[in-house]
C-alpha cells in the first residue's frame, strides 16, 4: 500500500539555510547538508530545496548545495527555484537531484514541461503551483482561486484549477501546490484548494504552505480534507518543534498512513 | 577486497545516487557506457529510468545489449532497476510498443486509468506514476517506487517480493539465478534499500 509522505522543504538562499534551523540534540545552523542530514535520519520521505537567491552567483552556490546533500541523503530529493529552461534542469539533475520544479517558467511557456518530460521522464517533473483565492464576487459562493508567479508578486490571471489539469497533460509527474494566503501564517493548508486540484487531477499533489502544527499536516493528508498525497512543511520541523518522528506518529495514530520510522540498522556504512 | 560492480551508463538517467549508495555498501564502482567493459564485467547493476522509447529501442538492438546479454548468459550476478528491470522482459506497451531484452517472460504494462482507493467505486482514484513509499510482501518492508508501467509475468516463480498498487499486484522484486531486477529505488530507499544493495554486492543475490 503506497503511503502518505511528509517532505521537509528547505529555503536555500546564498548556500545557506534561512528562516534558522534549529534541532533537538543538534546546534542552531544555517547548512543545509547538517540539515539535510537530520531529517534523513529522522525519517523523512524526501526532501526539497528550494532556492529563493536571484543572483547568478547565488544560482551556482545552489547547484553545489544540491550536489552536497546528494551525497548525503538516500531519499528522494525534490529541488526549485528560478528553473528557468531546460539547461537548468538539466544542471540540477545532474547534481543529484531527483525531480525537479518548475514554477514561472511553465506558466510563461507551458509546452516547457511537455519537452521536460519526454527528455526526462515525467517522474522527474514537478510542475510548482502557487495560488491565491480571489475575492469572492456578489453572488458567488465557490471560492476561485488564480495562479501567482514571482514568489505570489505577479497575478497571471489563471484558474488554479484549470491550470493544475494542463500541467498534468502536459505530462507533469507531480503538483507541489502552495497557497500564498497561508503560507508562512502557521495556521494550515488552504485544505479547499488543495481537496479540489487532489481530486481532480490524476498526479499526485504536495500539499504546501501554512503548516503550524502536526494536526495541520494530518489535515492536508486526510482523504475527506486537503486529500494530498504529500504534506510538505518547513518551520514546524525546522525550528524543532516537532520531529519528522514525532509527525510521523502523530498521523499514524490518527489513521493516516504513512512509513514507520526506522532507525538505522544492519548496514555496512563505509563513507 | 571490495567488490567490484560495473554500473552500466545507457543514458536511461542520473547514474550518482545509484554509484553512491552501491559505494555505500562497500563496491567498488565503475562506471562505464562501453559494451566492451560491461561485457567483461563480473557484476553488473544496470539503473534506468524514464521511459521504454527510440532510446532503450537503440539499446536493446546495439553492442550494449548484446553486451548484457553476454554477462547474463555467463552467469554473473545482474541487478536491474526500475526501467532497467523491466527491459529483461519482452516487449512493453509504452510509447506505442517497444521491445525489451527478452530475457524473461512477461510484459511491461501501464496502470489503468480509473484504479480506485478502495472497494466502492466512488472512493478517490488513484494517482499515476505510483510515487512514493510503498509496502512489499512478504517481507512488509518500505521502499520508494516511481512509475508508471509495471511487469506482468507469467511466471509467478520469478517473483521475489510483490507490492500492490490499487487493483494490480506487480513484481517488487524478481530473481532467476544470477538474475536480480527491482521496481523500485533502492539508492532513494533510506536502509531498506541500502540492505537490498549490500545481498546484492555481497552474495549476487537480493
């Protein structure tokens, strides 16, 4: 039985970690393999790395941070963040990543990620979608929600919708899909959204964005709520609230299924 | 002595993470796209990727082909992973039919369409690739899987473990002699996958 992930995501910014990372039994770091290296241990069914530099420079150091975690992790590893065209993609594969995201670049030309996944497999291409609801008119009652690109600066004037069901024709191996309105607010996913694109779409979809609390991610799992396939979560895991562990447990307990958590045993470790 | 392990480069997708975690276990590793090299190889893993197509197509008829063959009519341990699995078999229905090495019995199909999650057919349909962490059986471990298609074979004796994905039970893992394939990542699957490719490199077994 295929069971329900949850996915540390890390905001890289100039090679280093931001927000503050802080774990138990670990000392407060900003470096993103140290990270990388924690929630591995503890258990998390992939991780993601999303670069949130602008600069070229910062754009190379992101490369090498990919690069680094690597080889560190055996867990599936989701990277973003300014993927532009395919020589980008092409770049962060070849650092290691597993799958790649594409936001801004897939909604300007959305034959983009037609051509990511005939050259490498749709199972590598995830296509980020960032939403927000639009103010409700006189008279209606279903909320609307528009794609945002820019880090939700730029409205582009499509139906979330409508666009989540073309990115998986297009050939799209997963959504990563984030509400703007929540993100950062710690008070839950946007679980109407994120129930309408799951259901909807037949590819899979991480949830992401507004995660305070182990119950929020229990939300977006649950088949009657946010339905997702994968909660994706930062603060909540990096400021050592909770373990991956300890979310692990918590949405077991409450029927949600997910991987036991296994600690480490009968490997040869060589490195 | 490590063992040491040729890691056959097709072209089929990213070769680091499958040469990390075999390195992991104590191989040695050589990577090497020469049928030449592979043909002399002692142990061969053989990852891939992405889809059955013009590329596996230009595999399966070149020296590289020939190549695996040789190693595996010799006798010396293979392993297949993912779409480097599915290729021992005959022929899939991916991208409009394509050939595989025809090594053993079976067909590489895709999931249907309208799987549901359970019994009552208005119960959530079920997303496509399988992605993610699933149980296999006997053994009731978790490993990753990402795919689309799966191998149906007409020899249930191949079949080591079984993972069940909505109505269809496929091959986890499947073995014939020196013969070894898994569907799913075990250089993405934490410690399970890291035990699975040390039976391999010590024993040329899974």
């Amino acid at each position: 039985m295929l069971k329900r992930r949850v996915i540390p995501c890390l905001d890289i910014k100039n090679g280093r970690v931001v927000k503050g990372v802080h774990f138990a039994n670990l000392r407060d770091t900003g470096d993103p393999v140290e990270a990388a290296r924690a929630y591995d241990s503890q258990g998390a069914d992939e991780l993601c790395l999303l670069d949130i530099t602008a600069t070229t420079e910062g754009r190379d150091t992101f490369v090498d941070v990919v690069r680094r975690v690597a080889g560190q992790i055996f867990t599936p590893l989701t990277v973003g963040g300014g993927v532009r065209r395919e020589a980008d993609v092409r770049r962060l594969l070849g650092a290691g990543a597993d799958k790649v995201a594409v936001n801004s670049a897939a909604v300007a030309n959305p034959l983009l990620i037609r051509q990511l996944a005939d050259r490498y497999g749709s199972q590598c291409i995830v296509v980020a979608v960032d939403v927000r609801q639009l103010k409700p008119l006189p008279g209606e009652t279903d909320p609307l929600y528009e794609v945002v690109i820019h880090g939700g600066t730029r409205s582009t004037g499509l139906d979330a919708l409508s666009w989540c069901e073309q990115a998986a024709a297009l050939g799209a191996g997963e959504i990563l899909l984030t509400s703007m309105d929540k993100d950062g607010t710690r008070d839950g996913y946007d679980l109407a959204i994120t129930r309408e694109v799951s259901q909807r779409v037949p590819i899979p979809v991480i949830a992401s964005g507004g995660v305070g609390s182990l119950e929020h991610l229990r939300q977006g799992l649950d088949p009657k709520e946010g339905a997702a396939d994968a909660a994706l979560a930062a603060s909540i895991f990096h400021f050592g609230l909770y373990t991956i562990a300890q979310a692990k447990h918590y949405l077991a307990d409450h029927g949600i299924p997910v991987r036991p958590h296994e600690a480490p045993r009968g490997v040869l470790i060589t490195g | 002595m490590p063992r040491e392990v040729i890691l056959v480069d097709s072209q089929l997708g990213n070769l680091d993470s499958v040469e990390h975690a075999l390195i992991q276990v104590g191989a040695s590793v050589i990577v090497s796209s020469d049928p030449d090299r592979v043909a002399t190889a002692r142990m061969v893993v053989f990852p891939g990727q992405g889809s059955f197509g013009p590329t596996t197509r230009a595999l399966v008829d070149g020296a590289m082909g020939a190549a695996l063959r040789m190693v595996i009519e010799r006798g010396d341990p293979f392993l297949g992973i993912c779409l480097g699995m599915q290729l021992l078999f005959e022929q899939s229905e991916e991208s409009g039919g394509f050939d595989g090495l025809k090594v053993l019995p079976g067909q590489v199909r895709r999931f249907p369409a309208d799987m549901r999650a359970g019994e009552d057919p208005e119960s959530a349909r079920l997303k496509i690739p399988h992605m993610g962490w699933s149980d296999v059986q006997p053994t009731g471990e978790h490993f990753y899987f990402a795919h689309s298609y799966y191998v149906e074979t007409p020899d249930p004796s191949l079949v080591m473990w079984w993972c069940r994905y909505g109505s269809v039970e496929f091959p986890a893992t499947i073995a014939r002699g020196n013969v070894f394939g898994c569907q799913f990542h075990p250089e993405k699957s934490q410690w399970s996958g890291l035990r699975f490719l040390r039976s391999f490199i010590l024993g040329g077994r899974a």
